[in-house]
C-alpha cells in the first residue's frame, strides 16, 4: 500500500503542472511583449495594423496552435503555448491617424505593462514553487 | 522565450534607427530653412523583414527619403542679390513648426521604443535570476 503512493507521488513529480503552466504563460507574456513592441516601433509606419495575442489560457495547454492565419500555422514546435493571432482586422483600436495607421501608442503601453505584469506573476510563481521543491529535498533551506 | 526578447529589442532598435534619421532630416530641414530654392526632406518608414532567423517579426524600414516638392516661399525684398525681376526672392518650402513638430514626435516615438527595449531587457534579467536559484 504504501509503495503505490510512493508511485503516485513520483508521478506528479514526473509532470510538474505547475512549472509546465507557469513558463508557458511566461513564453506567453515574452511573446506578446515582442508583438507590441513591434507594434510601437511601427507607430509611424503608414498604414501598418497592429497585432495581439489571444488571451493566455490553461484550457488549451496541451498546447496545439489555434492559428487564425495560415502564416501561423508552420511553426515547428506544437508546444506553442501561444495560439494563433488575433485577427488584426477585427481588433478595436483606439483610433486611426491620416496615414491609415491603426496603432495606438497609448493604448499599447496598457498592453505592455499587462505583458510584463504577466511575465512577473509567472516567473514568481515559477520561483516560489521551485523553493517549495527545494525546501522538502533539503530542510536547512 | 529568450528569443522573443531578443526580437523584441531587434525591433525596437530598428524603430530607434529610423526615427533617429527623421529626427536628422527634420534638423537638416531647420538648418537650411533660409537656404534659396531648398525643398525640405521627408521620410516614408515600412515594414521590412530582413532577417531569415526571426520571420514572424516586421521590422521598421525606410521606404523613402524624398523631396517635398511643394511651392518656395516668396518674400518681397529688392534689395537682395537674389531679387528676381519683380523684387521677390524665392525661399525654401521649410516650414519651422511642422519641422518641431516632427522632430517632437519623432523623439516620443523613439522613448518609446527605449522604454520597450528596457522592459525587455528587464524581463529576461528576471528570466536569467531564475537561473541563478
């Protein structure tokens, strides 16, 4: 009986939901900072559409890409926690200059201070739970 | 992810590039808004991607640097040397305001752009910190 939640006990261990969850949402964050950051480079550009990632959630972890466009579909890697971009087209934005440029510099720096602020809560997440590991492997933590 | 974060400062140096060369022209408009017949610069940006390692990013081109070729100023001055026949001396097509203006924007858009180079550089500091645990 007690070998067989020994078992168990490996397996979670094996799987680490927690630190699966938390980088990717971290790789969500960095990707999403990269696209607005591209966003506000091109603020002065005529006629550029800005773009944006769809929310992040855990749902959908195991992970294939929902691609909204077919440019996003070749990625290599299935474990893209981000899926697909959200159709620039439909996106609200804030408003449109006489070039046709439909970034709004304000409006992307609220996105990117989200973009951080996520990045931030998951690499927390990420630290605590790894000291939480380490405080059981070694007590004189 | 970290090399998302070394996209996100390629492309924010690359918005740093081009907005620096219109910060240049803008000066270079001012410095020659008294010059005889000068047309004033102007700058297109596009999006460019000439990179092969990062192809889902769009970069900041410039499209264009151009003239503008709209009408000289015409200041009525016989006395100058320059004077055509009816007293008039033809100027540039500067306009001062438009040109702070520009050089204004220009410069908030290149914060901009250092701000988010800096978040990004920020963020994977905290990434290389989970390392050193």
């Amino acid at each position: 009986m007690k070998n067989q939640q020994n078992a168990g006990d490996i397996k979670v261990l094996k799987n680490l939901p927690i630190f699966d969850m938390s980088s990717a949402r971290m790789q969500h964050a960095t990707k999403r900072h990269s696209l607005i950051a591209g966003n506000i480079a091109h603020a002065d550009t005529p006629g550029y559409i800005g773009k944006d990632l769809q929310k992040f959630s855990v749902d959908e972890m195991p992970m294939g890409m929902r691609a909204t466009r077919t440019q996003h579909l070749n990625f290599e890697n299935s474990l893209d926690p981000y899926n697909g971009l959200k159709d620039p087209m439909k996106q609200a934005a804030f408003d449109q200059s006489l070039n046709r440029n439909k970034v709004s510099v304000e409006e992307e720096i609220a996105k990117a201070a989200e973009a951080q602020a996520s990045f931030k809560l998951s690499s927390g997440i990420w630290s605590k739970s790894m000291s939480l590991f380490m405080s059981v492997i070694d007590s004189r933590r | 992810m970290s090399d998302h974060h070394l996209s996100t400062m390629a492309v924010a140096s690359s918005a740093m590039r081009a907005q620096s060369l219109r910060v240049r022209l803008a000066s270079e408009n001012l410095a020659n808004a008294n010059s005889p017949e000068y047309q004033r610069r102007t700058v297109v940006f596009e999006v460019t991607n000439p990179n092969d390692d990062m192809r889902d990013v769009d970069f900041v081109g410039i499209r264009k640097v151009g003239r503008d070729r709209s009408e000289f100023s015409m200041k009525y001055d016989p006395s100058n040397p320059l004077a055509n026949q009816e007293g008039y001396v033809v100027g540039s097509n500067v306009n001062s305001l438009v040109e702070m203006t520009n050089a204004r924007e220009a410069n908030r858009s290149y914060e901009a752009s250092l701000n988010m180079f800096d978040q990004a550089r920020m963020m994977q500091n905290n990434l290389i910190d989970l390392l050193r645990r």
